[in-house]
C-alpha cells in the first residue's frame, strides 16, 4: 500500500511492517498506539522505525492511518487510570456521617 508520511511516498505491506517490527521493545504508550503482532506499540516509535524519520517529522495521525489501511488495531489513547477518590478530613467525615451539611472552614 503506498501512503505518503511527511510528504515522503512509502510503500508499506502487512509483512513488511511486522518484519520491521520484530525484536523491537515497546517504549512506554502515553498516546495514541497500534497493536502489531502481539505487542503494542506508540504510532510516534512504529513510524520512526518504518520511514527512519525523525519523530518530529510526521504526525501520529499519518502513521495511524496508514496502520489502519494495513488491518492494524489503533487505539486513541492508553487505559485511563481513575482519579483516586478525593481524602476527607475527620471532620468531613464525621459531618458526612450524621447528614448534616459540610462545615465551613474558619
């Protein structure tokens, strides 16, 4: 499939993308990312191993939609980790647990 990256034409196939990508480590997602064989990758990492481009060079939406055209799964973004609920004080705690209203801070 031929697709162009920051204004560079590549041809890219499904078997040439998972020989590329075999022995590679995953870096850490903290974006967008493609699943690849069994492992999951950034798009910024994946795209910097196909095009040996810089990775300020092209976009993530580049790589994932040329990931995307091949059969790969993208993800838009990590499992969000939920927010720990909020800590409150004895006070708060106790006012919460007879009904009454929250006291004012002084």
């Amino acid at each position: 499939m031929r697709c162009v990256i920051a204004r560079y034409p590549f041809d890219f196939t499904k078997v040439g993308v998972l020989d590329s990508m075999k022995g590679v480590k995953p870096e850490l997602i903290t974006g967008e990312s493609v699943t690849i064989g069994r492992r999951r990758y950034p798009v910024k990492q994946v795209g910097e191993i196909l095009t040996r481009q810089d990775r300020r060079d092209f976009s993530a939406g580049e790589v994932t939609r040329a990931m995307a055209r091949l059969g790969f799964t993208c993800h838009e973004h990590p499992q969000a980790v939920p927010a720990p609920a909020p800590v409150l004080s004895p006070l708060q705690t106790a006012s919460a647990l007879l009904g009454s209203p929250e006291p004012q801070e002084v």
